[in-house]
C-alpha cells in the first residue's frame, strides 16, 4: 500500500505514545473496543467506515494529552481508526484475547431505518450503507446477492452477500442463530478461505451477553478471529440499531496460502471487468 497523508498521521500518532496506551490501541485494533484494561472504557461508538468514540475517564484524558483524537465532551473521537490496522501493524506486538470482554459499539448517530420497503432485511442493511456511502474500507460502490462464485471461484456454500468498497470484496453471512443451533463461524471462514478481502458475520442483536459471548468465542478462535461481528437489532419493518462487537480485520490467508493467493487474484478480476 502506497503511504498517504492520513496514513503517515496514524504512524505518527502510534509511534509517540507510551508504550502502555500504544498496548490499548494495538488492542482495540485488533480485538475490537475490548473491556479488559481495568473498565477504562465505559462505552464506545462507531461509524461505518470505522471511525469510534470511546467515553470514558483516564483513558480519554491520557491519549488527548498525548495528542490523538479529538474530545468531544466526555468521549474522545478517533477518526477512521479501525483503518488505522496496515499502516501501524509494525508498532504492535502479539495480540493476545485472553480475558477480554468485547464490547458491543453502536452506531453514532444512528436513527431507526425502515427497511420494509426494501423486501427484507439484508436488502434494508444494504440500503442503509448506501444512505451513508462509505463502508469498512471505503466508498460503497456495489453490492452482490447470494453468490456461489465469482470470476472462476466456485464457492461450497452460498454467499449471502458481497459489498465492494473502495477495491476490497466484502463478504458477508447471515444467519438468525434463534432459529438454529449454528453460529455460523464455519462459513465465515470459508469466505476468507475463497480469497475474500475480508469476512463479516451478521446476526440478530439478541442481548448484550448473548451477543458478547458470541464475539467472545470469535476472538478465541484462530479460523474466524479475523472475521467482523455486526448485529442488527430489527422488527418486522425497522432497523433499530446496528451493534458492532468485531471489526473486521484484512484476510491474512493470501499471505500464508497460495491457494488463497490466487483466489484472491482470480476474484478481484471482477473489480476490473465489471
């Protein structure tokens, strides 16, 4: 990746701080806004294109005094943080999810979205991107229904969903784990196994606990640690709210597996002929 203003501000902003909030954010990065620093955070905010607002105490006040982020009132506002990840990797050590509890993120300013219009709700979630315009990585530009392959990729499974931003595949799985006793994790880590840049997993939004222990059960598992988890708290014509527990990190696979490599290679052909 060619380095960038914003790019070089992120590096900037990590490699100046204190070994121990540099720990906290190598953290958040990689595991999410996670309560496992002593409940320094006493809750969190996101945006869809990974922006967060972290209110808390001491831990806001340390890392303005260090110059990152910007306050707002009692909340301390780090602009496309979870994109932060390629350009800082080399100032983070080993990330470990022992006796984390993720917390669960809500979207910052967000308002009901009727999605009844729409047909159901994946195609309302998808709707609600477009109202916002940016995603994950960034610009929204297309999305794809339920795929079983893609530029000469054949898939095992269906993919529910694919969401292009910026040039990264997105691929996305739902499933209402009220309805069965599967959480889905294995065909999440099969769409990263199909070489796609990154990997979400979509459920109801149950309960705090109920979610949280799902996103916990991810962080402690190596073939979907990498995986987003978003939860969508919806009834029968509305959105309410989205809660985001994981944010999803770029598929390491291509870098370990040829295999994958070349799926990789082989999908994205799709951004350059579609």
């Amino acid at each position: 990746m060619a380095l960038n203003n914003a790019a070089i501000q992120y590096h900037r902003y990590m490699a100046r701080l204190p070994e121990e909030l540099r720990s906290i954010l190598c953290r958040w990065l990689t595991l999410g806004i996670v309560d496992g620093e002593g409940g320094l955070v006493k809750s969190a905010y996101v945006t869809l294109d990974g922006s967060v607002l972290v209110i808390g105490d001491e831990i806001v006040g340390k890392l303005e005094e260090s110059g990152v982020g910007l306050r707002l009132g009692d909340g301390l506002y780090l602009q496309e943080f979870f994109n932060w990840t390629p350009w800082v990797r080399e100032l983070c050590g080993e990330v470990t999810a022992e006796e984390v509890e993720p917390m669960g993120m809500r979207l910052l300013g967000f308002s009901p979205f009727t999605y009844a219009e729409y047909g159901d709700v994946m195609s309302g979630y998808v709707e609600l991107i477009k109202v916002y315009g940016k995603y994950v990585s960034g610009v929204f530009n297309e999305a794809i229904f339920r795929l079983w392959g893609l530029s000469g990729v054949r898939f095992d499974e269906q993919v529910d969903l694919v969401i292009v931003a910026n040039d990264e595949l997105i691929a996305h799985h739902f499933l209402d784990i009220r309805r069965t006793e599967h959480r889905g994790f294995t065909a999440s880590a099969r769409y990263l196994q199909y070489g796609f840049d990154r990997s979400i997993l979509l459920h109801p939004f149950i309960s705090d606990d109920v979610n949280k222990e799902v996103a916990k059960a991810m962080l402690n598992r190596g073939d979907v640690k990498p995986v987003g988890y978003f939860t969508i708290n919806y009834d029968e014509s509305e959105i309410l709210n989205i809660v985001i527990y994981k944010w999803p990190l770029i598929n390491p696979l291509p870098l370990v597996s040829r295999t994958v490599a070349e799926r990789n290679i082989l999908i994205k052909e799709y951004l350059r002929h579609r």
